[in-house]
C-alpha cells in the first residue's frame, strides 16, 4: 500500500495544488486528509472546491469545526474572513465530515489525537512557552485502543514520526498551507517550521512496515503572503513568505 497523507491545507490553494501535482508525479493515486482546510485569510472556497473534487479521505478539523459550529462573533479573525468566503454547500461538506476514520483497515486518521482535536499528541508545551517532543509514555497512552499499525495526525503543522514501542507508527504530515502559527493553548507558543514550503508525506508499507518519505513541495508562496498583507493578516504573511513568525 502507498498514499499521499496531507493536512492543514488552511484555505492556501496554491500550495494545495503544488502539493497535488507533486503528488501526482510520484504516481499516486490516493490521498488522505486530515482536516483544517478552509481556514485562513486566503482563499476558503477555492480550496474547498478543490478538496471536494478529490476522491480523498477525510476527516474535520478543529478549525473546520470552528467554522461550522461557532457563531460569527465567536470566531478568530482569520477563521471569520474564510467563513465569509463559504458558501452554504462548503459548510455542508465540511460538517459532514468524521472526526477520525480508518482508512483501508490499516491506517487510523484523526486531526490531533483521538479523543480531541485541539490537543497536541507527539509534542508537549511548558509553561515557559517551550516546544518540544512529548514523552513516549505519554503519546502511547493516547494510542491505547488503536488497533492500525498506522497512525495519522496533523494539528502542530510540524512534520514528524515516532515509532511506537509496539511497532506502530504515527505519522504529522506537517501542513500544506500554513508553516506557523501563534496560539495560546495550553500555554502561549509559536509554531515555526522555518521554510515557506508547503509539506506533506508518502506513506508506503514494505514487509508489514510502514516508511514514510516527507515531501517539501515549492511554490508561488510570495503571493499567498500578499494576500493575507492584503486581508490584513501580517502576522500569516510573515510565515507565508518566510516559515518564521515575525
């Protein structure tokens, strides 16, 4: 078996269709998703349309939560301008969506760990606004109960595998559109990749063992940065352009 996991598209099309034909030319065919596509100060709708066109499996977010569930007075700012740009069948589609689902019998998806989208699974917060890895214990007991060999996740946008004890793996893709954020939960952070790429991951299983290959895929980030300058969202520009949060 061998598919294409993304994540945390974050209304960015242009780096969704990098991704996709990036995808293309590696000669896969199937594509997973794990949530958070719309948004962002960018383009909601079209990258929306874009991943209703796919043939992929998917599951919610937390933001694409946010975006159906909360009331407009409730929303980030940037959450608000994408649901602006949704039309009624977008936030149809993306209520619709499972919170975590199995996709082929091998492979478990969920946005940020099984029991919560807004919880980081493989990294850990300090309360001095440090980032680091999380204790082996503690990502397995998230585990428990997860019968796949592999697991998918995404959430932190930060690209990364840890091989469980048992064998199993987990998988964060990193994100497509969105290589850094400011958020304050649990404690205030900022998540940088350091590259304006856009990322994800081939996943391919050899001799009942899963290899994942992680991708960084160029494109036009300059005018996604633009936009977001142009929205008003100077924070999202600086990461667009850079990978740094400045």
């Amino acid at each position: 078996m061998r598919f294409a996991a993304i994540a945390d598209v974050h209304g960015n099309y242009l780096a969704l269709e990098a991704v996709l034909a990036d995808i293309r030319a590696q000669r896969i065919d199937d594509i997973v998703n794990l949530g958070d596509m719309a948004s962002g100060p960018l383009d909601a709708g079209r990258t929306v349309e874009i991943m209703m066109g796919l043939d992929a499996t998917c599951v919610r977010g937390n933001h694409d939560r946010y975006l159906t569930d909360f009331k407009l007075d409730d929303m980030y700012p940037s959450d608000r301008l994408a649901h602006g740009q949704l039309t009624p069948k977008y936030l149809d589609w993306l209520r619709a969506l499972p919170f975590s689902a199995v996709y082929r019998d091998s492979v478990y998806l969920c946005h940020a760990t099984p029991d919560d989208d807004n919880t980081y699974w493989l990294e850990t917060v300090t309360p001095e606004g440090g980032v680091q890895m999380a204790a082996i214990e503690q990502i397995e007991e998230r585990a428990q109960g997860i019968a796949q060999s592999l697991i998918l996740c995404a959430h932190t946008h930060i690209p990364r595998a840890v091989r469980l004890r048992d064998g199993r793996m987990i998988v964060n893709p990193g994100s497509v559109g969105c290589p850094g954020y400011r958020d304050v939960v649990p404690y205030p952070h900022i998540m940088e990749t350091g590259t304006p790429d856009a990322s994800y991951a081939i996943l391919e299983e050899r001799a009942n063992r899963w290899q994942v290959t992680f991708r960084q895929v160029p494109y036009d980030h300059a005018a996604m940065a633009a936009l977001a300058r142009q929205n008003g969202r100077l924070e999202w520009a600086s990461v667009l352009a850079t990978g740094w949060l400045r």
